[in-house]
C-alpha cells in the first residue's frame, strides 16, 4: 500500500513565490492611505515619501526574525495592545542580601 503523507496543513494563498494575498492586500490598502495624504506634503519631497512609505510597507509585511509566523504589522499591533501597568522587566542584577557584606 502507498499513503500519501501532508506535509503543509496550514497553506496560505499566494499571489507569487514571494508575495501572500494578504500582504498584498496590505500593501495596497497602505499605499491607499498614504496616497491620500500625498497632498499634505511639500512638493519637493513627495517622491522621498513614496519611497519611504514603501520601504516602511515593505518592512510591515516582513516576518519577524524570532517567530516566522508572525509579520512585523502583527507584532507592533500585539505590543500596543498589551497592558503595560502589568509588564515588570526581569532585572539581572544579583540584589544584597544582609548579612553577606563580608563577601
């Protein structure tokens, strides 16, 4: 007998060996916005904000070095969703404990 094993259960749609759907929509849905607000800027540096818009696009829809599942757009809407009254960062600095003075 011959079973044919899934490798890939959680498939995305692409729009080409590099590009999902989604990002693309993304794209398109930024370019949209700052499109709208192209008029706002100074002439001479319009062209200097498309690029920077694109490259700013471009970075968003890039995944993040440490988690490959998530994009960079994800993880910048999780961290300003978290609460921060609850965050407490770890410190690594060794705290005195009395009585070890003499050490």
């Amino acid at each position: 007998m011959h079973y044919t094993v899934v490798k890939e259960l959680r498939s995305t749609a692409k729009y080409n060996k590099y590009i999902e759907l989604k990002d693309l929509m993304f794209i398109l849905s930024y370019f949209a916005v700052f499109y709208f607000f192209h008029e706002s800027v100074y002439i001479k540096l319009q062209t200097i904000y498309f690029i920077f818009s694109f490259a700013c696009a471009v970075f968003f829809v890039m995944k993040v070095p440490g988690n490959p599942e998530r994009k960079n757009y994800q993880r910048m809407i999780i961290m300003l969703q978290r609460d921060f009254k609850v965050y407490k960062p770890i410190s690594t600095k060794r705290k005195r404990v009395r009585g070890n003075e003499n050490r």
